[in-house]
C-alpha cells in the first residue's frame, strides 16, 4: 500500500458493518489549511502552531509516510468525522501463506469521558486483518498484527482502512508489509 494513495469511501459495511446514526463525515475538504492542496504522492509536514483542521492526511511522521486520521471536533456538537473508510488497491499479489504486517497507531486518547470508544480495521479483500477496539480514555498504544493470507489475492484487491470514534482524537497507518 501507499500511504499517499488513500480515498474516502462508502464500501466496506459487509466487514465493517453499518454505520451508526449519529455517524458523520461530512467534512472531507481540509478547514483553515496553509498547506493544501496536498503534494501528489509526498506526504505532508504541519508547520507549528497550524491551525489546519483535517480529515484524512498522508502525513509525515520521522521516516514514514503515516495516513493520519484525525476527528477533531469544531465544537462540542459539530464531529468532523467520527466513522470513516478509506481505501486503495494492493499494490501487489498476496499469495496464500504470505504474512502481512499490519502497524498503527493512536495518540492518547482523551475524549470524550467517560465511556467513550474508538475502533480501528483494516481489511485485505474479503477477511478482516486487523481488528482493534480500545476504550475511550486510553494511553498511545501502536496496534499490530502479523496476519497470514489464507487464499491468494491478487494485485489491485481492494485494502480498507477504517476508523470509528467518539470525540476528538487521532490515528495513523504506518504501514502495511508483505513480509
């Protein structure tokens, strides 16, 4: 995968599942940012003290290229994105055997207290590969997995990354690796 090549999209409901109603996401356009429109297939650095509100962004974090998701609040009652999915194609073959190493990440989380949750996947074709559910306050945490193909999927195999969550936080994708 290329973490610069992520779009917004509405497939995924069948390993997902639905949406909740209050889901929202209907903001996808970056607020108040200096920096956009994004450079084509580079990722993007936040001068300090930016004030760049945004959905999605493949951003730079010390040698990678991470899909930040972010789900930042304008207000209390205004959610930027609190359920979103994004997906590419795989940019090779995954045969059946093949170990694919899934890594992420989530900074502290912080709202909203109490009983809050977020919820991070991501799929490879039809199987779920990483399935993480943390509640709502927790510490950073880096979710990973070594996940085995068990069935060949071809180049071009639809990947999701998802993100579900309650209040304002943030998520990345560092990486996902045929090993």
């Amino acid at each position: 995968m290329d973490n610069t090549k992520w779009v917004p999209t509405k497939d995924g409901d069948a390993l997902i599942g639905p949406p909740p109603p209050d889901a929202v996401c209907d903001e996808l356009m970056p607020i108040d940012c200096d920096e956009y429109p994004w450079p084509e297939d580079e990722c993007v650095t936040f001068e300090p003290g930016s004030s760049c509100v945004v959905a999605f962004v493949p951003e730079c974090l010390d040698t990678f290229i991470v899909m930040a998701v972010y789900t930042r609040m304008p207000s209390l009652t205004n959610p930027l994105c609190n359920w979103l999915t994004l997906e590419q194609p795989s940019l090779r073959d995954i045969r059946a055997g093949d170990e694919v190493e899934i890594r992420m990440r989530h900074s502290k989380l912080t709202a909203p207290v109490p009983n809050g949750e977020a919820h991070m996947m991501f799929t490879i074709g039809d199987e779920v590969a990483l399935d993480y559910e943390v509640l709502i306050p927790s510490d950073f945490q880096f979710p990973s997995v070594v996940w085995t193909a068990p069935k060949d999927y071809p180049q071009g195999t639809q990947l999701l990354f998802h993100v579900d969550n309650h209040g304002s936080n943030e998520y990345m994708l560092i990486e996902a690796n045929v090993l």
